[in-house]
C-alpha cells in the first residue's frame, strides 16, 4: 500500500527559546502485518511504514523504527526542544520504497 | 531505504546502533517466539549489561480490550544534554510473532526522551523497555498486559 493521505499534525506554530514542544502525528496506513491470511488461506504479504524521521532545519533528531506490531493508521508523538525559528521535517519511509513527507514552521520567539 | 527489513542490508546494518542491528539480525529467528525464547535473546543481546530500573517508565495498560490498539508510552529520565542524554528505546512484546515493537533513536536536540505509540498484541504478554543511555548505561522495564481480544490478525 503506497501512502496516500495526507499525514495530520499538531505541532504548535510557536515557542518560547528552550521550550520542550509536543509534537503529534498520524498517518493512514494498513500496517499489513504480513502475519495474516486471506480467506482462501494465503498469507498476505507484509506492508508496513517501517521507518518514521522528524527533522529540525534538515537535521534529524528523532527517528523511530516501526515493526508489524505498530497499530494501523499509526500515531505518533514525541518531543522537541525549540531553540530558533525554522521548518521542520517529517518523513515516513514505507516497505514499497515510497516516502511521504509533511512539515511545519515553528517560530521561536 | 530500508525497503526489506526481513534481510537486513549491510548498509542498514551499519547505519544502526550496534544494539539494534543486532537486534535486526536476530529477527528472523525471533520470528517463531515464546516468552522464554525472547528471555534468552534479550540476555544475549544485554546480557553483559548492567540493567539499571527506575530511570525508565513504560507506561501500558493492565488489560486491554482490544489488542489491534494498545497505547504503548516511554518516558525516561535524562538531562538530555550533549554529553548526558538517550541514545534509544527499545520495544520488545515477547508473545508476539514479531517480538520486536519499535525502537526510538533520541538526539539532544529532542529535549525529552518520551514517545507515545500503539501497538498490536497478539494475546496476553509481557512488554519489555530497554533504554540505551549516552554513557554506555542501560535500564530495563518490563509490565504484563492482559489481552481480551487479541491483535496481529489469525
């Protein structure tokens, strides 16, 4: 299942220097366990997003590594420390080699 | 990138901790596992650690009704400096067919080493937490879940 919906996100839009943010984000994916069988008793071949990165001004500082065992339509959330103003990444990265990008601009005042 | 975790690309291999790459190699061979299976492999991955509690707070519930959404929470404790902070989480569920969860790599930058998920499960099992600190230390938690209705599919 290549990703095609558009991930949501909450992330506030600004923050005071240091500032511990959270940062929220959902996307729609089967997550294809690839444990499961269709009825005729075939397996169902995996299909997950296995790779989830958040980025602040291009540099990572958040990755998590998905196994079958993360809930369809994934949910994530985490932190950052706002230090300056500027965009941030985020990118999840699915088994059939595409990638779905959204971001987000934080000021930092 | 990493477009077929069941072989692990050489280059994958390298880009990971040493931890978790060898927790992606053992994977295959988890994939038939029982409590005592991931028992033993956890010990011969951190086995030679010292496993620190308390610094480490995973947070599951007791039962959950509905094992295809389980709300999975980690939170450690850490100055999350440049010299003090955690390097990663990971997340194992010894009664799943796939027992590794997910696994987190924090950065100074990210401020607080917490993360909230959810996860599958197939039946009732314990979840394992281990946290890889900057310094070489590790802690471990580990809590039961009770599955009504279990996750991963027949």
């Amino acid at each position: 299942m290549a990703i095609k919906t558009k991930p949501r996100l909450r992330v506030p839009s600004s923050a005071k220097k240091g500032e511990l943010i959270e940062i929220k984000t959902l996307i729609a994916h089967d997550m294809e366990s690839g444990f499961r069988k269709d009825k005729t008793g075939k397996s169902i071949p995996r299909d997950i997003i296995n790779t989830f990165t958040a980025a602040f001004n291009g540099k990572t500082f958040f990755e998590a590594h998905w196994y079958p065992a993360i809930s369809a339509n994934p949910y994530q959330s985490f932190y950052y420390r706002a230090s300056t103003s500027g965009e941030l990444l985020f990118t999840w990265k699915d088994d059939d080699g595409s990638v779905q990008t959204a971001k987000a601009s934080i000021t930092v005042a | 990138m990493r477009s077929n975790e069941l072989v692990p690309s050489r280059r994958d291999m390298l880009k990971l901790t040493g931890v978790a790459a060898f927790a992606a190699a053992l994977a295959p061979h988890l994939a038939l596992a029982t409590e005592e299976t991931v028992a033993a492999e956890l010990k011969k991955l951190f086995g030679g650690k010292k496993m620190g509690t308390g610094k480490l707070k995973l947070d599951v519930p007791q039962i959950a009704e509905n094992g295809n959404v389980v709300p999975l929470n980690v939170d450690v404790t850490s100055p999350m400096t440049a010299k003090d902070y955690v390097k990663a989480v990971h997340v194992f569920a010894d009664g799943n067919p796939w027992p590794q969860v997910v696994t987190y790599n924090f950065t100074p930058e990210s401020g607080r080493a917490a993360a909230s998920i959810r996860m599958r499960l197939q039946k009732t099992q314990n979840v394992i937490a281990v946290a890889e600190m900057s310094n070489g230390d590790f802690y471990s938690a580990k809590s039961q879940v009770k599955v009504t209705i279990g996750g991963c599919g027949g």
